[in-house]
C-alpha cells in the first residue's frame, strides 16, 4: 500500500467522480488538508458508559447486554460552543465530524494528535478502516492523564491517512454501516460469541 500524499489527495478529494474521497464538511481547505493526511475534527456526539448499572463487561453475557445497551450506555449530545468534560482514567466514545467515505481502492485509518497525546487524550480507533467504508468514524476517547479534559465539539482531533491498496475490495457483510455518529460496539454478533453463550 502507498501513502497519498498532499498532491494525491487534492486530485481525489470531493471530487465529482466514483473513485473520489469524500469528507465532508472541510471547513478549511488549506488548514485541513496536509502532506500526507486530512484533520478530522471532533463531533458532538458521546456515548458514555453509566457504570453504576454494570459490574463488568462479561463475554458471555454480551447478547444480553445489547438488548439492554440503555441500560449501560447512554448517548449525550454537547452543543456547538460548549463542551464534555473527560475525567482522569475514563473513556467515552465520539465520533469524527466529518461523513467519510472511501472508494473501493483507498484503506484509511485515523491516528491521534501527538499535541493532544501529550496531555494524556488518546485517541483510539479500528486500526484500519476498510475501502468502500461510508460514514463518520467512531473513535474511543481516553484520559489517561491525572487531570480531567475538556472535549470541543469542532476541534482538530485527529488526521485522515489514505492509503491505496493493490486491487478494488467490496464493503460487504460489515457490522458498521453509514453510521452518522459514535457506534457503540457490535461484538456480541461475532460467532465465537455462541461458544461462550452455549458453554456458560
């Protein structure tokens, strides 16, 4: 796979063609769009954990806990302006502000600001995201500092790497699709879960 690059980006980027890269909205071109990657900013989506209602995230019990995902999660939404305070050691989940979507020839993944890592936010996400993928990002937001964080709905908070892959591959059969906010996780479609269920 090769990395695009600034120049490859702007040939590619919200262009009016099937193979180009979408995202959107880019608020600012020149700031957004650098040597090898695109500035995602944060949206105003979080989804939070409510720990009091839960002991553990149990394996065997995950298809239980999906029926009942309100019952430990809750989803915020933070207005333009005002902010989410992340406490030392938690995490939440958000999601990129930008809709994304990859034609069939790019693999992209989202990295963290080494600024903001500095100060103890870790920004994680799936290590690749797959072509063909259409939708914003969900990204797993920790505070691995001993001071709380206070989280901006439209600041930079991480960077877009495209990457182009040797041949076309289809988005078929994926747990995520066209999600417009955080996701919470889908693993307890995963079939190994069955083994767990079926021998507790």
């Amino acid at each position: 796979m090769s990395t695009l690059a600034k120049k490859d980006l702007k040939v590619r980027l919200n262009k009016n063609v099937n193979n180009s890269i979408i995202v959107t909205p880019i608020l600012d071109f020149d700031s957004q769009v650098n040597q090898i990657g695109i500035d995602c900013r944060l949206g105003n989506q979080f989804i939070t954990f409510k720990t009091q209602n839960i002991d553990s995230i149990d394996i065997k019990s995950l298809s239980n806990l999906q029926v009942n995902a309100s019952n430990i999660q809750e989803e915020v939404v933070v207005p333009f302006r005002d902010h989410f305070i992340l406490h030392p050691q938690n995490m939440v989940l958000g999601s990129t502000l930008e809709y994304i979507g990859l034609p069939e020839d790019i693999e992209a993944s989202i990295e963290g600001r080494s600024s903001w890592a500095r100060y103890g936010l870790i920004i994680a996400t799936a290590v690749s995201i797959d072509p063909g993928f259409k939708g914003c990002i969900t990204l797993e937001l920790a505070n691995v500092s001993n001071i709380p964080i206070k989280l901006y709905p439209g600041m930079r908070i991480g960077q877009l790497i495209c990457r182009k892959t040797s041949t076309e591959v289809k988005y078929v059969n994926k747990k995520y699709n066209y999600p417009i906010g955080p996701e919470v996780s889908k693993l307890h479609s995963d079939n190994d879960i069955l083994f767990f269920v079926k021998n507790a």
